[in-house]
C-alpha cells in the first residue's frame, strides 16, 4: 500500500494496479452513456447533412411588409386566433423532439438517428417563431395575455384558453408514451404528423395573398417534407417483422393522429378534444376572418379533400407492411374501428 501512495504521487508515471485495471461499475440505463456514434443507417446521414445547409432563420423573412394597418381588427383577430391553434401543434415541436433526442441518446439509437431529431428540433423552433413574431404584429399580448372587450374577442380568448388546455392533456400523454412505444410506433405517429403539415403548407402556401405567408408557409413546408424523409426512412428499417401486438398499436396511433391533427387539418372530431359546444360555431367564424384576411385557409370542403389526400397517402405505405389502417368515419374512409382514443395515445406533432 505504501508503495502505491508513493508511486500515486510521483507525477508524470503510468500507474499499473497489480493483478489489473478494475472494472467500472454497470452504467445504470436508461442512460445517454456510454457515448458512442455508430451509423447504421447512411440514408439518415445524408438527410441530416441536408438539414444543415438548408437552415433558415425567420428574422430574415420580409416582416416590414406585414403591417397590421391593412387588415380589419376582425382579419387581424382571425389571423392571430389562426396562429395560435396552429401554435398548439408547433409550438409543442421543439419540446417533443428534444424529448423524443434524449430518449433516443438514452436508448443508444444510431447516431444518424438522434441527429435528426435535433435538426428537427431545431426547425421546429423555427415554426415556433413564425407563429410568435405574426402574432406579436398582429394582435400585441396574443394569444392570451390580453384583455378582450368585444363578444369576438372574448370567443377568441376562451377558445384558445380552452385550446391549450386540451393541448397540455396531449403533453401529459405524450411523456408518458414517448417511454412506452418502439420506434417502429412513435415513428408512425410522427409520420402522421409531417404527412399532415406538408399538407397543410403546402396548401396554405399556394393560397395565401400575402408575400410573408407565402416564403413562411414555404419553407416551412420544404422543413416538413425532410422531416417526413427521416420518418420514412427509419420506418422502412423499423416496420419489417412488426409483431401482431405493433401493428395494432400502430393502428390505434393512427387514429389519434387523425383525431389529434384534425385541429388544425379541418375541424376536431369526437374522441379526444374536451371542448364547450359553442367552441365549433364561434372557431368557423374566427376561421372566416383569417381566410378573408388572406391568410390561406382552405374552405371546409377543400381540407376535408386535402386530408382525405393525406391519409390516403399514408394508408398506402402502412398497407404495404400488412398494417390494418383505422376507420375514418368523419372523411367517410373505411377500415379497423377504434372505438375510444386516450390521451397517453396521442403521440402525433406537426
């Protein structure tokens, strides 16, 4: 002992324990060490060398051409109101992937893998700004920190308040699924969700009058047709040999996805949202004023089409892996009924 209190001191010596190194204890998991980056899967890689040099910055986009004085209050409320149900789904982005980033650093997913789900991370804070600064110009204190003084802002302040609410139950839900689903699961949920918003901006994008919407919903859109690549690619890795168990889980994902994304996507069905029965009438007409204002909102029957298109899209890549796709009785599409959709099973984000 003596001699190896004097060897300790003496600097600069390799010190060699007789009989050999000792072992570090079992690291604890799920844990992000140990540290490791092996790549299994090069398609990813590249995606994610993509993202880097497609990277934008919103301060950048033209906002001195956005001037509140050319709309009416009523097309500068409906604007803001379309921002922040829009800000339910992206404004949750950059928490749920750097949630969904840790689990797969703590799962020791390939590198490519968590690489992604930052780039992801990244852009939706991006999407996150835009619905901020529109906001910010549009209806100062928006979405909520402000006082209502007419019957249409008062709709729009408790609409909202009763918006999020319902989005804090999906945040609840979504920390404990993100623990309990494979990948092959929480990808499909994800791709669900970029499926929807391509959609979605790439609508707005051709609808719009207003230049700043226009570049906004475009490149936000270009951001969602990458994130929709990376789902895709890790699900053709992921879906082969799914177990009876999966599919059917993959099947009820689905389902929330249409329930959850509906929001945004046309108009909230039954099965999830808790909601006032005058919240609907009084969402159409605060709707209205963002479509007249020139925003780009698609007509009732124009989002059920484009959804219809989307789902279809999405029906054919989970059909070709012998996965059952859900009922949508709402857009009149047949399939698997399920019967009750529960928080913890909504895992789709924008």
């Amino acid at each position: 002992m003596d001699d190896m209190k004097a060897a300790d001191r003496r600097d600069g010596e390799l010190m060699v324990p007789e009989g050999g190194f000792w072992p570090a204890p079992e690291i604890p998991q799920p844990n992000i060490y140990p540290m490791e980056w092996h790549v299994e899967t090069d398609k990813l890689a590249a995606i994610y060398e993509k993202s880097k040099r497609t990277v934008w910055n919103p301060a950048d986009l033209p906002w001195d051409g956005l001037r509140p004085e050319d709309f009416t209050p009523e097309q500068r409320l409906g604007i803001m109101y379309w921002f922040s149900v829009l800000a339910n789904f992206d404004a949750s982005g950059p928490a749920v992937f750097a949630r969904a980033t840790i689990h797969a650093f703590e799962q020791h997913e390939e590198d490519p893998v968590r690489k992604c789900f930052f780039s992801i991370t990244r852009d939706e804070m991006n999407h996150e700004e835009c619905c901020q600064r529109t906001i910010a110009k549009m209806w100062p204190g928006g979405p909520l920190d402000w006082t209502p003084s007419t019957d249409l802002e008062h709709a729009a302040h408790n609409n909202i308040n009763w918006l999020y609410y319902n989005g804090g139950r999906y945040w609840a839900g979504y920390n404990s699924a993100v623990r309990k689903y494979s990948l092959a699961v929480l990808f499909t949920s994800f791709m669900m969700g970029e499926m929807a918003a391509s959609t979605l901006f790439r609508g707005m994008a051709s609808g719009t009058t207003h230049p700043v919407f226009g570049e906004m919903f475009q490149r936000i859109g270009r951001d969602e047709s990458r994130h929709l690549q990376i789902c895709m690619t890790i699900l053709d890795k992921e879906w082969p040999g799914l177990n009876e168990e999966v599919k059917e889980q993959i099947t009820r994902q689905l389902r929330a996805g249409f329930v959850f994304l509906s929001m945004i996507l046309w108009e909230p069905p039954e099965g999830f949202w808790e909601l006032p029965p005058y919240f609907l009438p009084n969402h159409r007409v605060l709707m209205n004023h963002a479509r007249d204002a020139g925003l780009g909102v698609l007509s009732f029957e124009e989002q059920a089409e484009n959804w219809r298109q989307a789902i279809a899209r999405v029906r054919a890549i989970v059909e070709r892996w012998g996965i059952p796709f859900p009922a949508i009785p709402e857009l009149d599409i047949t399939g698997v009924k399920v019967d009750f959709v529960d928080p913890e099973d909504i895992i789709p984000v924008f």
